[in-house]
C-alpha cells in the first residue's frame, strides 16, 4: 500500500523539463492625428483588447511592449469629431508593419496583422 502512495511522487520528481525558449519582439504602437478626440483600441502583450481615450494636444501616443513572434497585433484610432486626421502606425525595431490613415469626420484608422 505504502508502495502505491509513494510511486506517484517518484514519477512525477522524474519528469524532465522540456521548457522551450521563446524569444520576443519589441512591438511599438503609435497613433497621431490633429483630431481633438480620439479613443484608442488595441491588443496588448497578452492579446487582451484595451481601449484609451487621448485628450487635445496629446498626440502622438505611444506604446511599446514586446510580444512572440505569431502574435496578432491590432491599432484602432477613432476620430470622435468632425474634424481632424487620424493615422496609426505599428513598427518593430523602426521598420513599420502595418499603418493606415482617415481625415472623414468621425472617421478610423485601424492596423492589424500577424507578427511574423
């Protein structure tokens, strides 16, 4: 009996860790514009949506976190006005991805793509 308690702990001290190395991307988000409101929508480190609102004469905002390589990135700024530009911009090490640019009022500019 005591041979069946004890059987399952030595299994399982003998596992190896077969851990693998992952090695991640610095990733940069920015977003500019001349509109006067502009909420912001974007996947995070960990793919999670997140939303932000950039208040007048804030721009341009800008974030950087680092990410696998298969990773889905996604930027998103809405111009909450009738007037104004909105351009968003995803780069890794200076070298843009993705982008994209919207002067209609009330209108979006939205990024997105794989990291490969």
């Amino acid at each position: 009996m005591l041979l069946l308690l004890v059987m399952p702990l030595i299994i399982s001290s003998c596992e190896k860790n077969n851990g693998i190395l992952v090695f991640k991307k610095k990733i940069d988000y920015k977003v500019e514009g001349t509109a006067t409101e502009i909420i912001v929508t974007y996947t995070d480190d960990k793919g999670d949506i997140k939303k932000a609102g950039i208040a007048p004469k804030t721009t341009p905002w800008k974030l950087s976190f680092s990410v696998k390589s298969d990773a889905y990135l996604y930027l998103q700024a809405k111009n909450m006005t009738s007037m104004g530009y909105v351009q968003v911009e995803i780069s890794k090490k200076g070298k843009l991805l993705f982008s994209d640019y919207n002067n209609n009022p009330y209108g979006s500019a939205t990024a997105s793509g794989f990291l490969k």
